[in-house]
C-alpha cells in the first residue's frame, strides 16, 4: 500500500508555489500519493474564494494531488486554531494518512513540536494571567512566561497548531515541516482582480481552468452586511464567531459611514483589531456562524463527516479504502443522502446555505447549485 500524506490548502488560486510545496511534501514525507484538505467556497481570510472549489479541486487533482476532500465551512474560515484542528480531525479520521505536509518559514519540525507542548501545557499561571492583563495572546503570553520565543510568522504559527491539533488527538499520524515556497496567491489575486493576465505565475493548467472565470469578491455581499447591522441587536451581532470585546458596537456605529465592505473595513481597524480578524468577523455575520454551534462542533469532535470533492482515475482505490476505514460518515453524493448525526446535517445545511450565498459574491449572475455538482474525476 502507498504511504499517504495529508496536506491542507485553499489553493486561492493554485500557483507555482503550490506545486512545489505538492512536490515537497511527498518527497519529505517519503510518501507516494497526496490528500488534500481543501477549503470550500469560503476561506480564512475572510472571504470569498477568489473561484469555487470545484474549480480549485480540479487544479489540485492536475498538479498531481490524488484524492481532495473538504474543510467544512466553520473551519475553513475561523482563526488559526479551529482550522487547523478541523484539519487534522479530517486527516486522522480518513484512517488513511501516514503524515501531514506544511510549508514553513523554519522548516524545523523539533522546535515547532517543543513550541505546541509548552502550549498544550495550559498554564494558568500568575505569570500568564499578568502578561494577558498586558493585552498579550494566550500564545504569547505563555511563551513569555516560559522565556519562550513563540514563532511569529503566519506559517510556523500555523504548524505549531497543526501538531497541538495531532498531539491532542494521539494520532499517529508524522508532522513534515517542508521549507515555505515561493510565491504568494494574494498576490495573484490581487493581479487577477487588477484586469491583469496572471502570467507566469500559475502552472498551464491552472491558468486554463481560470480562463473565462468570474470572480467572487467580499465587497459583493456588502448589502447582506448592511442588512444585518441594521436589523440585529447587539447582543445578536455578539452572538458571531470572532465577535467580541465590544467590536458589535463598533460594527454598527462605523457601517452608518460607508456603504461597502472595503470602506468598512479601515474605519474598525485598531490596534485591537486586525484586518484579518475583521474581515472573518464580518463574515461570520453574513453567513450566521455562531460561537454556539461552534462549540458544538467542537464538542462533538469536530467535522462531523469526509466529504469527496475530487479524485483522479488512478486513485480510485483510495476511495474504497476511506470507505472501508474511515471514523466518520463518507459523503460522495448529496443526493437521497442520508445522515444520522444531527451535527453532521446541520453542518452539512450551513456548507450548502454558505454556498447559496457564494453565488451572490460575483457581480454577474451566477448559477450555483450544491447538489448538481458532480465529484470531479480526471
């Protein structure tokens, strides 16, 4: 049987980058044949994504990965933590992964684990409860309590995250730290959305798979927004994901200056606040994610099922063996699908509904149907 490594990814759009970190993994991981995580139609930036995840499956499954499958929706777009623990839950209930692939501005997989242990250690401290007085995250605040440097770049932050996530569920499934490659797909999409030809940085086959695409865009959902803040009472608005600390007030008192999100955005902007932070706040309103059901998530484990996005012919075994291991329920048609876990359906619902909203983030009329989309296979 080919070893397997699992790798998480929004591929927002696929790039270069990309396909050098796919190369990297299977080669750093010692393994044949690639899985990967990918984000829905919504990701962590807070957004929407740049083109649906069909679209983003079927480049996945051209650059060489074998099988792709779905973060559901309140993973895919909550902070650090949440997405990777929905990730590796995904990856250690397939029963199929031998190791998870990251990219990493360290690559060094020891200092990255001895940083998730002093985390996972959950110190609550005098000396910790004094430095987040200071205004310091949890994180950080631990880390200076142990004259700890916590790593501070988007990458290794994420990796200690994925290893807490694997440490906390006792799998045996191997971390794999491959060094970050280049190249950066905000940078695409800022290209792509300037009316530019993104040129060279994206593989021939992902430049095909964009050609005559429109292009979703978080300011396309403005009036929902709008709508929302003038409607919801604040304890309402507090009731979001990533909602807090009085961000609700400040929501409805700056949404009565502007009209789109893009302008919304610089007026909340504080010290307190970053752009990332409130770009997936605002999000979380649109799409009515809650800290409650969250919660409820998390307390049932997580993802509550595997859903098939995509596959190529020559991995087709793949599918049979997730089948026949997995912990979860495995989805590869929604239709006459039947779930016996509440949780599930009701994440299963609010991926679809998201999806139903994704529609109306491109200026043209787009028509956007869950349960039409077949699994790509190429």
């Amino acid at each position: 049987m080919d070893k397997l490594v699992g790798i998480t990814a929004e591929y927002n759009p696929f790039h270069k980058g990309h396909k050098q970190h796919l190369a990297l993994s299977l080669e750093a991981a010692a393994c044949q044949r690639a899985v990967v995580v990918l984000s829905g139609n919504f990701v962590q930036r807070g957004e929407p994504a740049l083109v649906d995840k069909w679209k983003r499956t079927r480049m996945a499954l051209r650059a060489g990965a074998s099988l792709v499958i779905e973060l559901p929706l309140y993973y895919a777009t909550a902070a650090a933590g949440y997405f990777a623990k929905g990730a590796v839950s995904l990856l250690h209930n397939t029963g199929i992964i031998d190791s998870i692939s990251f990219g990493s501005e360290t690559a060094d997989v020891e200092a990255l684990q001895n940083y998730a242990e002093i985390l996972l250690k959950k110190d609550d401290s005098a000396s910790v409860r004094k430095y987040l007085k200071q205004g310091l995250s949890y994180p950080a605040a631990v880390a200076r309590s142990a004259n700890a440097d916590m790593p501070s770049t988007p990458n290794d932050i994420l990796g200690v995250e994925y290893i807490k996530a694997l440490k906390e569920l006792s799998s045996g499934i191997k971390p794999v730290a491959v060094p970050r490659s280049p190249g950066s797909a905000l940078e695409v999409r800022n290209i792509i959305k300037s009316g530019e030809a993104p040129g060279g940085c994206l593989p021939a086959y992902a430049h095909d798979i964009l050609e005559g695409s429109v292009f979703a865009d978080l300011d396309n959902l403005s009036l929902i927004l709008r709508y929302k803040l003038g409607t919801e009472a604040p304890d309402i608005l507090n009731s979001y994901l990533d909602v807090s600390e009085g961000l609700e007030n400040r929501l409805i008192r700056c949404a009565k200056e502007c009209t789109r999100i893009s302008e919304l955005l610089p007026l909340l902007k504080t010290k307190r606040y970053t752009y990332l932070r409130l770009q997936r706040a605002i999000l979380h309103i649109i799409l009515n994610i809650t800290k409650e059901n969250m919660k409820l998530y998390e307390d049932s484990g997580g993802p509550c099922y595997i859903r098939v996005l995509g596959f190529r012919k020559d991995s087709a075994d793949l599918l049979k063996l997730l089948q026949e291991r997995s912990a979860l329920p495995v989805i590869l048609n929604l239709k006459n699908l039947k779930l016996d876990n509440s949780n599930a359906l009701m994440m299963l619902h609010e991926e679809i509904r998201s999806s139903n909203i994704y529609a109306l983030a491109f200026k043209e009329r787009v028509s956007y149907n869950e349960y039409s989309m077949p699994i790509i296979i190429i």
